[in-house]
C-alpha cells in the first residue's frame, strides 16, 4: 500500500487525486491514516497531535491517490492554526474524495462539521467510527435515514480494530455534491446575498465564503487580497459591520447556533439513546482518575509503574546485559581486535575503538544504553496515550499550570515533550495566543526532559535511595512553576480558556502499541544514533587538539567549584547541546565507574535537564517563536541553570547530604 520514500516524493509532486481526512481532534484519523497508507503517524487519545499534515499515497481502482491527514478542527470557521490550515486545504483546487471521520457516540459535533462540508459543496463520504463504543452506551443510529438526509454515503467503523476500513476505498468515486437547507436571520441572509456577487469562483461555494466573511473570519484576509481588489474587500467589510448593527451577538455565535438547531433536528430523526457512559471497570477508573482526590493516588501509580520499567528494567536490567554482555563480551572484543589487525594505523584505531571512538564510545552509548532506556519509556508512554490518560494527567495537573497563566490545553505540549521537546515545540501552535505558545516553548526548553534524556534521568535515580527522585522532581516542577508564573507576569497579552475533550479510558491495543514504539525506535535509530557519532567525532577532534582540556580547565570555576562536580563533566555539557540525552549518558557512565557521588548525580542531573536545549529543539524554536525568542530563551536558561545546580550543591553541602 505504501511506497519508498523518492518514489512518494515524486507522486505527492505530481498532479493526481487526492483523499483528504477531516474531522474533530480525537476521532481516530491518524489510525484510518495508516491503514490506508501503510505509513506511520503518531496516534495519540488527546486533542492536537496531528498539528502538521501527513501525506502518503494508496493504490485503489487502478490509480494512485495521495491521502492526507489533516489536523483536528472544531469548525472550518479557524480560531487556531492548525483549523486555519485543514480550511485553506479544502480552499485549494484539485480533485479530491474527502472523508469526515466522525466519533459516533459524540456524532453532534461531528454532524457540525458535516453541515459545513456541504455549505461548502463539497461532496464527502462519513466514516462513523467508534461505532462498538457508542453501541454500549446504548446509542442507535439510523445510517440509511442520515446518509438519505445529508445526501452522502455514511460508513460503520472501528478503526482500531481495522472493521469497515476495507469500504473506504470502495466509496473513492466521484459524486455530484449535495446540500441541506439551513436558514439564518433575515439580516445574515440580506448579507450572504449581497456579498455574494462580490466573490470571485473558488473551490467553495460562495455562500460559504460569506458566511466565513460575515463571522470576521479574519484568516481569509490573505485569500482576498489574492483575489479581489481593495475597494471590493472594503465593501465587503462594510456589509459586515452593517450586518452586525442588527444583533448583540456576534454573527459567528448566530451562525453557529443556526447549525447546532439543524444538527438536533438531524439527530431527533436519526437517533435513540442518551449515550451514558456503560458502567464498566474502565468507566469506573476513568471517572476515578480525574477525581480530585482519588486522582493523585491513581497518578503515583503510574509514576510508579514508569518507574519500575523504565528505571529498573530498562537502565539496570537491559542495559546490564546489553553493555556488558552483548557489548562487552560478545561484539566489542571481536570488532577491536579485528580493528586493530586491518587497520595499522594508530589514528584510526583510536578514531574507532579509542576512549572517543565510534564504536566504544557512540555506538555503545547509544545502542547499550540510551536505546533500551528510551524503548521502554516509548512503550510505557504508547500505553499512556493508546489507553486515554494522557488528557486526564492534563486535567489532573491543570491548577497547577492556570498559576503560570497557562489554559489546559498548554498541558499537552509539555506532555508530548516527554516524548520528544523538538516536535512539542512545534505543537505549541495548537495554542490560541502568541503569549501561551511563548511560555510553553520557554518551559520546554527549560525544564522538559526528552523520552531519551528522561530514559537516562531514571536510570541514574534507580540506583539511588527513593529520595533524590524527590527532589530532582520537586526542583524542576518548582522551577517551572516559578519561571512560568513570572513568564506570565512579564510577556504581554491575554489569558485563554480551557477546552479540552476527555476521551474514555479504553484498553490499548498491544499491536498499536508495539507499531508505534518501534516506530519511535527507528525514529531513534535514524535521528539520534547519527548526532551521536556526531558527538563523539567533535569530542575526538577535541581532545587530540587539547581544546578539551582547555574547556575543561575553563570551565573548573563553573563545574568543580560552583557545582562540586568533577573536571570531566564538562564533557557531558559541550555534547548536551548536540543531543540532551548524550549529554545524560555521559553523566551515566560516569556514575556507572564511580566518579559522581549521590550528592554529584543530582546536582548534575538537576543543572543538565535545565541546560540549553539540544540543537534541533534550538532550530524549531527559532522556526516557531523566531531567531530573536530563540536566543533570548537560551539566553536566559544558561545561567538559571548553572545558578540552580549551585544552589543545590550549597545546600545539599550545608546539610551534609
């Protein structure tokens, strides 16, 4: 089903079909995605995941189309930028099968969308997935009598279990739109009429274009000075506010309100059942989970349970076997005298299997170490988002976050940044103002650790006394709380509101898990390993030249006398920049051969997770928020966090730690 990646390239390029997946956040696109396509997309149970656009291509009836998944909306009306985006995807020319994916058991904001697909006249077929979990909750719904009333064909699915999916591409054949009457106002329906000549032919439908203009759907601003001369868009502007002196509403609410009535109608004819959720074990846990008492218990066992298999298992018990056994007895012995008998050369030798070398040094800390820590966090983390609690951790930690003057929804960018603080930063744009997009980045390149560099922070605490966990969490939850509170205090603009949708508590699907953890793997193996050698190459250059003892002797005030730590730690430091968790596997192996005492590792451990962020998170931070925030963000992290890890070796030396 899927391709190579030239291959893709080569046919996304050229002009063919395409299949467009729309609907809600949280309504299984991503899943249809890839089954559809054969190509990986994060799947995740919480809103804002699919931020950017994910292309693959599908083979049916003889021809190759390009399937696209695009991000979550609420309305095709864009309040944010990843709805500005799935709008301005429909607004472009070309053929294509668009297909709403709808979550059954909440089908009233689904039919919304609907609706506006065919104000749009845009024909589109409506997958109804989830269809098993509003069946338990009682809900019934009569498909033939919807698919007859909207005018389009309307599929049962379970996404998950891959049921109804194989319909799909029997429905990829072109179809006359269809339109269902909504009637607004008289005085918002005077001015769909008047502005209405003014539009120039546009792939939508020109009553949907003046509904959009009418609700000061200010994302269009672009579009129309594309299209249509200044004084035109001036009279267009003009209608709108001559409209609006009608109602004290906004025209957007009306309109809006309009659909919902239209939507109930629908559903008064179509549908039986209240749609309570079954009283089952994982309704009970859900509803338990976010109770403001029980919730916390819930939470530390989580924490616990990452604990015992990230901290235990994969940094003792795994990287054990891997470093000394498989590495140490099995692969390195050989590869180093092999080494040392083909290639005479002693620059080379110790290029390779030297105290800086490739192969003892970048890919033993990377394969060894860093790769069975970040698995089993990748595994421990898919089950997390597969299962739901993902946005009940959201919801659980939410007071907490409205003190930095954060909404909810900032939440799921510093949770997804435990995956990975690149691709977190990047997902700040589901935020609503340019102040919370700001904070979010700043604390995410503060204080998140990556699934990698987290993986390794818990390797090192295991095999430490519970209480130095503690307080490594309580430092850095602390620090963000007080950089955040002063970072609202300080960066201009408004506050925003908490919307965020609670998905039920299901059982995650182990084959869905594992595709996705060994996604994530590869997505390591390619990404990381390379910055690793990387490292390790600047580290060898650096010490044949002396520079790294030079930077050692210069940066003693810094790291032996501020921190108490030893001269050598400034290695982990220069490579920190080029990937965080090299940065901690350093401080790792250093721990592991008894150089860092108690006292050291969580000084070191403290000032590495607030030290600069790695250099992609660096770029994405300057694509997102600009070079200038970029540098101004570093800026400031530097010497909060070597002022931090000093506080913290006074201390701990005051009290005798």
């Amino acid at each position: 089903m899927g391709s190579n990646q030239s291959t893709e390239t080569k046919q996304i390029r050229s002009p063919r079909e395409k299949v467009i997946l729309i609907g809600n956040p949280n309504v299984g696109k991503s899943v249809i995605f890839n089954y559809l396509t054969g190509k990986y997309a994060i799947v995740s149970n919480y809103p804002g995941t699919t931020v950017e656009v994910s292309s693959g291509t599908l083979s049916a009836h003889g021809k190759r189309f390009q399937v696209m998944d695009t991000p979550g909306v609420n309305s095709l009306i864009p309040m944010s930028e990843d709805e500005r985006v799935t709008r301005d995807i429909l607004l472009q020319p070309s053929k294509s099968h668009l297909v709403q994916v709808i979550d059954t058991k909440n089908i009233r904001r689904g039919l919304l969308i609907s609706l506006q697909l065919l104000e749009m006249g845009l024909p589109f077929t409506v997958l109804l997935n989830m269809w098993d979990e509003a069946k338990s909750r009682g809900i019934e719904i009569n498909i033939q009598e919807l698919s007859k009333m909207l005018g389009v064909p309307i599929l049962k699915t379970v996404a998950t279990r891959r049921k109804g999916l194989e319909k799909i591409k029997e429905n990829l054949k072109a179809r006359p739109s269809s339109s269902i009457p909504i009637h607004y106002p008289e005085a918002i329906e005077e001015g769909i009429l008047r502005i209405t000549p003014l539009l120039p032919e546009a792939t939508l439908s020109k009553r949907s274009l003046a509904l959009m203009l009418l609700s000061g759907d200010e994302s269009l601003t672009q579009w129309l000075n594309d299209h249509l001369p200044e004084d035109v868009i001036s009279q267009i502007e003009k209608i709108r506010q001559e409209t609006q002196v009608y109602f004290s509403d906004s025209i957007g609410y009306l309109i809006n309100q309009a659909r919902l009535k239209k939507v109930d109608e629908c559903l008064s004819k179509v549908m039986r059942g209240r749609g309570e959720a079954p009283r089952s074990i994982s309704s009970f846990l859900g509803k338990l989970s976010l109770h403001p008492f029980w919730g916390f218990p819930i939470l530390l066992i989580v924490l616990w349970i990452t604990y015992e298999v990230v901290g235990v298992f994969g940094a003792q018990t795994s990287v054990k076997f891997l470093e000394e056994t498989l590495f140490g007895k099995w692969l390195l012995p050989p590869l180093i005298t092999l080494i040392q008998h083909i290639l005479p050369i002693p620059l080379l030798q110790e290029f390779l299997i030297g105290p800086y070398g490739i192969i003892t040094m970048a890919l033993t800390y990377a394969l060894a170490i860093v790769l069975p820590i970040v698995g089993c966090f990748f595994l421990i983390f898919g089950l997390m988002e597969d299962s739901g609690y993902l946005p009940r951790l959201a919801v659980m930690t939410n007071h907490i976050f409205k003190k930095m003057g954060l909404n909810g929804k900032a939440v799921l960018p510093m949770v997804l940044g435990l995956g990975c603080d690149t691709m977190a930063t990047m997902t700040t744009r589901i935020l609503e103002t340019e102040k919370d997009r700001t904070i979010v980045t700043l604390l995410l390149a503060l204080g998140i650790p990556c699934s990698a560099q987290l993986g390794v922070i818990l390797g090192m605490f295991a095999s430490l006394p519970l209480f130095y966990l503690l307080l490594w969490i309580f430092i850095i939850a602390g620090l963000l709380v007080v950089v955040g509170y002063l970072a609202s205090r300080v960066i201009p603009g408004e506050e925003s509101d908490f919307i965020l949708e609670i998905p039920p508590l299901r059982v995650p699907l182990i084959s869905n898990v594992v595709v996705k953890t060994l996604a994530r793997i590869e997505w390591y193996l390619k990404e990381a390993v390379p910055l690793f050698i990387l490292g390790t190459f600047i580290l060898f250059i650096l010490h044949k030249t002396k520079i790294l003892t030079f930077l050692e002797w210069a940066a003693t005030p810094l790291i032996v006398h501020l921190l108490g730590l030893p001269a050598k730690v400034t290695e982990a430091f220069l490579i920190g920049f080029l990937r965080r968790d090299y940065g901690a596997a350093g401080l790792f192996m250093l721990s592991k051969v008894g150089q860092l005492n108690p006292h050291q590792i969580l000084v070191s451990l403290v000032t590495i997770t607030l030290f600069v962020p790695c250099i992609a998170q660096f770029f994405m931070m300057a694509k997102e928020r600009g070079l200038k925030k970029a540098f101004l963000i570093s800026a400031v992290i530097v010497p909060l966090a070597f002022g931090v890890g000093g506080v913290v070796n006074l201390v701990l030396t005051f009290f005798g730690a």
